[in-house]
C-alpha cells in the first residue's frame, strides 16, 4: 500500500472521524498553523466530512488521517493543500495530536506523503510554510531536504506579536 509505513497508516476521513476532527480543528494551540480563527461547529464539521471524498483534482486538496497500524488510533492528519495540476505543486501540511509527539509518527508521515505525491499524482514540488519558531517542523522538513528558500517577515500575528514564516521547498529531481 502507497499509504502505508512501519507504524502508521494515512487514509481518507470517515464521518467516524467526526469527534477527532472537532477536537483538533477546535484546539486553539493549532490556530496558529491552521490559520483559524473561531471554533467550528460539528454541523459544520460533519457537511465538511460528507464532502472529503472529493479527490484532489475537484477539491484542490487531500487531507489524509494519521492513524497507528497497531492501535488503530487517530494521531493526526496531514494535508496537501493548494493543489495546482498546471504546475504539478502543492503546499503541504502535517499536525500530530501532543500526545502522539516524539514517537516518529509525523516524520514517517512526512516521507509516505513525500512519495505518493511524488509517485502517484506525478507532482513536481511540494512546499510548506513554517513559523520560524516552530523548531520541530523546522528540523522535520529539513531532515526530507526541503530547502528555505524565502523567508516572509512578520507575517503571522500571534499573541500580540508577529513572527516570520519560512518557506520551504522539495523540488523532484
């Protein structure tokens, strides 16, 4: 299976999902990233879940779930967003839940991601957007050879003050 590593599975949203789902969208510790500004509903939510077996080519996204082989747990979700087939690119996102961190499950993550864009949608780059202060993220697309190729100052307001985003790109070779 394309989607699948040593200790996780990445797969489509369920309406099962629904409960997890609304814990971590309504997570204001995640807002920062996610670029959120108030609480979704489940309503909400669940018309959200109802429409996410649009594939990428409609949606202009692919939100997968993380969820551990053994356990079968949801851990997390790792997102290709702003699909463009013209340019064969897409900006990538991955959150793990806190109490899954430091257990490799977001680099394992990154790397099946990493090959199936590259491999079954045929893209030419992926790149993602980090605050210069996310230390982890930082060392984790650094660790798949992304390469800082531009830095946004004070671009993302949090808490009262700004912070300069790093942009990040893995091109095909």
């Amino acid at each position: 299976m394309s989607l699948s590593g040593e200790k996780i599975i990445l797969r489509a949203l369920e309406p099962e999902d629904l409960n997890f789902l609304y814990q971590i969208e309504n997570n204001e510790s995640f807002w920062e990233v996610s670029h959120t500004q108030a609480p979704f509903s489940k309503y909400i939510l669940k018309r959200y879940l109802e429409n996410a077996h649009l594939d990428i080519y409609e949606s202009k996204q692919l939100r997968l779930l993380i969820e551990e082989k053994s356990t079968r747990k949801q851990i997390g979700m790792i997102d290709l967003f702003d699909y463009n087939p013209q340019h064969k690119r897409a900006g990538i996102g991955i959150l793990v839940h806190p109490d899954f961190e430091k257990k490799g499950f977001a680099s394992e993550a990154l790397s099946i991601i990493i090959n199936y864009s590259f491999s079954h949608l045929q893209m030419h780059q992926l790149y993602a957007n980090i605050t210069s202060d996310n230390i982890k993220s930082l060392a984790l697309f650094n660790k798949y050879n992304f390469i800082k190729t531009g830095v946004k100052k004070d671009w993302i307001l949090s808490e009262g003050k700004f912070k300069d985003e790093v942009l990040f790109q893995l091109i095909k070779e």
